[in-house]
C-alpha cells in the first residue's frame, strides 16, 4: 500500500461516515418546514409536537455533521497538499462563500428553532425554521459548486506559483495552479446544475425516508400515533416526489456525464468498444477481457437514452489509453445499486400513497416494517452515487475538458483520446510530497477508531430519542413573543424588562 492508496482510502472513509449526516440534515429541513409551517397556520398542537421531536433530531445531526466535517478540510492540507495548492484559488473561493452564506445562516437560525418555541412569536419560529433549511441548502450548494469544479473546470487558467516574482520549483517542476478569471464560469460550470439537482433530491429523498422508517416504527409498537401519522404523511409525499424526480434528473444527468466525462459513463454502464450500446441491467464486468459476464441488458438502451436513438454510436473506453481509463467494477456496481434502489423507491412510495387513498396504509403491518427498513436503501443509495461519481473520475482528481465536434469526440492520431494534461491534475501527482506511508496508516487507524466511537454515541443518542419519543405539548403561554428581538431584552430566567437600575445598566 502506497501513500496514494492510504490517503484515498483515508479520506473515502471520513467523508462517507460524514455524509451520513447533510443527507439527514438537508431532507429533515424540508420535514421541519412543512410540519412548523402547518403548526402555526393551524395551531394544531399534534404537528407542533412533531415538530419539536423532529427538530430535536436535527439538532443532533447538525451537531455530529460539523464535527465529522472539519477532520476533512484539515486532509486537505496534510495528506494532499500538491492538490490544494492547485485548487486553493477556486476551493478557498467555494469555500469562504459556504462559511459566510450558508453555515453562519443555519447555525446562527438554529438556536431560535432549538430553544425559541415559547421564547419567539409563531411567525418567528417558523422563520427561523425557513432559514435552517435554507442554509443546509446553501451549505450543499457551494460544496458541490467545488466538487463540480473538478469533475468539469471551467472559469480558469493555469498559472505558475511564483515566490518572490519567480516561478517555484521543486525537484525540477515548475509548480502550478489554477487562478479564477470568471467566478460565475467557475461557479457556473457544466455539471454543476445536474449535479446540484441530483444531489438535493437525494437528500430530501433520504430526510423522507428517515422520518417514515422512524414514523413507521411507532405505528408499529402502537405508540404516539396520530403524531406518527402526521409525519408519515408529509414524509410519504416528500419521498413520492424526491423518488420519481431522483430518476428524472439522474436521467439528464448521466447525459451530460456523457458530454464531459465520457470515460466515467463507460465504466458506469461497463461499455468497453465504442458502438451501438445495450443498456445493462446485470452483469460481472471483466476489465480484462473487456465485456460484461451474465450480461442481462436491453439492446440498444444506452443508445436510445444517450442520442434517443437505439443505433446511435456510444463512445467506449477503447477510445482512452490503459492510464487514462477510470477502474470499471466499482463504478459500475456503485452505479447500478443506486439506480437498483431508485427504481424500488419509486414503487415503494407509489404503494404507499395507493394504500393511503384507500385508508389501510396504517393497518398493512408487511409495508410499514418495509419502510423501517428502507431508510437503510437510501443510506446506500446516497453513498452509492458519490462512489460512482467519485471513482469514475480517476485517475484525474481535477478532470481536463474533453472536446467534441459535430458531435464526434476528438481523438488524436492513435485513436485515442489525447488529454491536456496540464489543464487537469492527476490523483497520483496531488498528495503531499512530506508524508510518508507509516504516517497516514497510523492517522487512518485513529480515525477508524475516533469515527467507530463517534459513531456509536450517535446511534445511542439517536436510539434514546427515538424510544423516548416526542414530549407532550402543553397549552401555549398566554403572551408569546413577538420577536427575538423582545425576548433579548428580556432578563435571562426572568422575564423583566432590561430597563433602570442597576442590573439593566
């Protein structure tokens, strides 16, 4: 094992135990403005404690979220240095943009949402309940601004670091970087959208499945009823949406996968020759032989989705030299689980909503232990779609442009696809040159251990949640707040004006 391997598997290894958490984060603060937004247009005390209980879940997401977050901007610079000082204009912009507008907007409206039920109006509460989601959706929304970069870059040239009004060498090679000279090209770049929207829809797909598997529970044991069916329904029309659109947008996404990154969609769909393509459903791909065992596919399907047209040539990997072709197994399975497990979503939650129009949803005990369960599924669906993405762009950590013409990729006089290699930065040349691979193994193995731990307090935390369940809602005090801003003036604990005397000096 090299410092290569140990560091991808290093930072694969925090970044999926941390993306447990946007997901729930992101999907329940869609949850969280529905019921909120209900409680206080009706008053009905049965959503206000759905929204409490809920929002108490969120709070202890966002919490083990930050925390498993910054572990990764600190790799950046240990394990991947070469990486970050090629990147650091274009991610340091990305990422400032995700502290000042998203993270500072979720976390400064939490405390309200946390403690400000009878501190605040309705309308405060559920302003603030407004900007928690949106923040959690701006939070995505730069941080895959910054992974789009590197899957599709654009809004940038290639420059030396200079020291000193010199260009930098080390061990011979001139150091570069990329340098934004169009920051909404940057911003802008041409998988961001496709990426965006999949990434959304995936969260507030695994937020939804949340609340039901956990709803679904109760109805179950019998417990908290009617505030389990009020959640399980909002949940249910959640997740209905999120699963058909989640295929949607996956749909004009792996198009566009298609446009920028051919390579990845071959190893996606296990298309080895260039030429009318099937579409897999099953199979064994063996990169050796080049061809999928047990293939079980529609003819023509890759075709038809990618030109809409089922003889349409479909670019192979045959057309990449052996260095530049991404590994094909991984990719593939990751692909097809989540794709799998879309396609059972949406026959899942179209069950549901059937057997809620009939009213025997909540007595069908085979589809509610289905929904406790399935939560697992959209876990696995969201890992899976990063994995695909991720390891389907190697071996470049910073993906150079391809270019077609008349809708013909360009390839050079071997017939293969020449890449411009100083636009992009291959993964083996971006770690740090000062590691060594005793180093990284060690970190690995304490972050293995600190992260099991970690893992294992939020599950316990979680589990103690869940069995208590949701506190009863007493009648609301008879003067609520106007605002937040009334209750800081307000002594702490008791209720006085700060006016006169010498505690309100």
């Amino acid at each position: 094992m090299d410092v290569v391997f140990l560091s991808r598997l290093q930072f694969a290894l925090t970044i999926m135990f941390h993306y447990v958490f946007p997901p729930l984060t992101i999907g329940l603060g869609g949850v969280l403005v529905y019921l909120d937004g209900i409680s206080w247009r009706t008053g009905n005390p049965t959503y206000e404690k759905a929204a409490r209980f809920w929002t108490r879940i969120f709070a202890l997401n966002f919490a083990v979220g930050v925390a498993t977050g910054i572990v990764m901007e600190f790799e950046f610079g240990t394990n991947w240095a070469t990486y970050s000082r090629f990147v650091g204009d274009v991610f340091g912009s990305a990422l400032a943009a995700e502290g000042i507008f998203a993270f500072f907007l979720e976390s400064g409206f939490l405390a309200v949402l946390v403690f400000g039920w009878d501190r605040v109006s309705p309308g405060m509460h559920f302003f603030s309940t407004c900007m928690v989601a949106l923040g959690s959706i701006f939070s995505s929304i730069w941080i895959v601004v910054a992974n789009s970069w590197q899957q599709t870059p654009a809004g940038h040239h290639i420059v030396p670091i200079l020291r000193d009004g010199v260009p930098w060498v080390v061990d011979g090679e001139v150091m570069m970087r990329a340098e934004i000279v169009d920051f909404w090209a940057m911003v802008l770049n041409p998988s961001t959208i496709y990426r965006l929207s999949h990434v959304l829809v995936g969260c507030f797909l695994m937020g939804a499945f949340f609340v039901m598997s956990i709803s679904a529970f109760y109805l179950l044991r019998n417990r908290h009823v009617e505030f389990a069916r009020h959640s399980f329904r909002g949940a249910l029309a959640l997740g209905t949406v999120a699963s058909i659109a989640a295929l949607v947008g996956g749909h004009f996404q792996a198009k566009n996968v298609y446009r920028t990154q051919p390579a990845k969609l071959a190893a996606f769909e296990g298309h080895f020759e260039t030429g009318p393509a099937a579409l897999s459903l099953f199979g064994l791909p063996d990169e050796d032989e080049g061809r999928i065992r047990f293939d079980l596919a529609v003819p023509g399907g890759l075709s038809f989705l990618v030109h809409e047209d089922f003889h349409g040539d479909v670019v192979g990997l045959d057309k990449f030299r052996p260095e530049d072709r991404p590994p094909v197994v991984i990719p593939f399975f990751s692909y097809h689980v989540m794709i799998a497990l879309g396609m059972f979503f949406i026959g899942l939650t179209l069950t549901g909503c059937w057997f809620l129009r009939r009213g025997t949803l909540f007595r069908s005990r085979r589809l509610l232990w289905t929904f406790v369960f399935a939560v697992g599924g959209a876990l696995v669906a969201n890992q899976a779609g990063w994995v695909a993405a991720e390891v389907g762009r190697q071996p470049w950590i910073v993906h150079p442009p391809v270019e077609w013409v008349d809708g013909h990729l360009v390839v050079g006089v071997d017939g293969t696809v020449e890449y411009d290699e100083t636009l992009g930065l291959r993964t083996s040349d971006a770690v740090s040159r000062a590691v060594s691979e005793d180093q990284v193994l060690a970190s690995l193995v304490l972050f293995t251990v600190i992260y099991a731990l970690l893992g294992a307090t939020w599950i316990f935390l979680l589990d103690r949640k869940i069995r208590h369940g949701p506190e009863p809602v007493g009648p609301r005090p008879a003067a609520r707040r106007e605002g937040f801003l009334d209750t800081a003036a307000e002594r702490a604990g008791h209720g006085e004006p700060l006016t006169g005397g010498s505690r309100g000096a």
